[in-house]
C-alpha cells in the first residue's frame, strides 16, 4: 500500500521565480538597448511590417483583430472584477491581493516605459487603428495585458489546489501560446513592431516570476513507493 508524501521542494520555491526575473529583465534590457541603439531587431522592425501589409487578407485582418483584443482593457477589466468577486466571496485575500496587484502592474510598468521611450505607433502599414490619441508604441500593452492576465489565472489556478507537476507545464505552455498568438495578431495587424511584442513578452516573464513569489503553487502530493 502507498502513502502519500509531499513534495514541498523549498530549494525550487524561490529558484524558478528568480529565473523566471532575471531572465525577463535580461531579454528586456537586451531588446530596449537594440532599439535604443538601432540594432538588428530594430532594422528588421521596418522590414517586417510591409511585408505583413503587403501580404495581409481580409479574413484573416478580422480575426487577427479579435485576437488582439485578449490583451485589450474592454476586455480584460470585467475579467479583472469577475475574478475578484470571486475570490471575494471564497476568502481568499492573498490571492486577490496578487490578482489586484498583478493586474495594476501592467498599467504602472507599461505606462512608465511608454513614456520613457516615446517610440510612435506604427502608422504607415497599419491594418486597425485603436482610435485618436494612439501614443505610443514600445512595449505592447495588449501583449502584456494578455500574458500576464492569463498567467495570473493559471497562478491562481495552481495555488487554490495543488496541480500535477505535467499539468502545471501544460498550463505555463499554454499561456506562452497565447502570448504569441496575440503578439503575432498584432503584428499582423501592422499597429506594433517586432520589438514592442518582444519586450512585452520579456517584461511580461519577468513581472509573472514576481507574482509566482507572491502567489506561489500548493505542494503537490506524491504517492511514495513501498519499500
């Protein structure tokens, strides 16, 4: 007969958050020195939107649009309040503290970067337009809204009950899926640069490592082989 044992592994508690940070950061730092610089990314930034404008179809500018439209505010806030209502009414204060938290740093990092690299939206072969006032570009809110939306929900997901280690990768696979999807959308779609997905999803890895500090996933009982 087996008996279960818990497999905390407090060395791994804080390793993979930490990796999780300084990799982010790193990727960041790498892609705003590229742009700042006007590197490699940077010239192909310019190269890559013609392309997609030129070769871009009616059905797939739809729902390429849609797509993009995981990362929008429209979207995401009455999300936001459903979640929290949620775990309101289950109790759950950390976690919302982390949802709350979560979600406001996108505002706050992707706000204060925007403005500190003033880089303009792309407006030559852009297929959508979000509309007057466009401001800027660098990083994609719409990308870091969408992967860090989904990453605090599969955070959750794995804290409220403890998960199997394989569908804990699944979830985290899923949620990078998702975020290439959007950044691809809104390339496609001409009103972002290779660069400005690039930096959102690193941004977003780095900020996700944090909120796994602070929400980290409940220890995942094992059963233990009989001697």
């Amino acid at each position: 007969m087996t008996t279960p044992t818990l497999n905390r592994r407090p060395k791994t508690r804080h390793f993979v958050p930490a990796l999780m940070l300084l990799a982010g950061t790193a990727a960041f730092g790498g892609i705003a020195s590229d742009v700042t610089h006007h590197g490699p990314l940077a010239q192909a930034d310019r190269m890559i939107a013609p392309f997609f404008h030129a070769h871009a179809t009616p059905w797939l500018v739809l729902p390429a649009s849609a797509c993009s439209g995981l990362g929008d505010f429209r979207f995401l806030i009455p999300l936001a309040l459903a979640v929290g209502i949620w775990l309101i009414r289950r109790r759950q204060w950390r976690a919302l503290a982390s949802w709350t938290a979560g979600l406001l740093g996108i505002i706050v990092i992707c706000g204060a970067l925007k403005s500190f690299f003033a880089i303009p939206r792309p407006s030559r072969f852009t297929l959508y337009t979000f509309g007057t006032g466009d401001g800027y570009t660098f990083p994609s809110g719409h990308t870091m809204g969408a992967v860090i939306t989904s990453g605090l929900l599969v955070l959750l997901w794995m804290h409220l009950k403890p998960r199997a280690p394989a569908h804990r990768l699944a979830a985290g696979a899923l949620t990078g899926l998702l975020g290439l999807l959007v950044a691809a959308s809104l390339m496609y779609i001409g009103v972002h640069y290779l660069t400005d997905v690039l930096a959102a999803l690193a941004l977003s890895l780095a900020w996700l490592g944090i909120l796994r500090w602070m929400l980290p996933p409940s220890p995942w009982s094992q059963p233990r082989r009989p001697a």
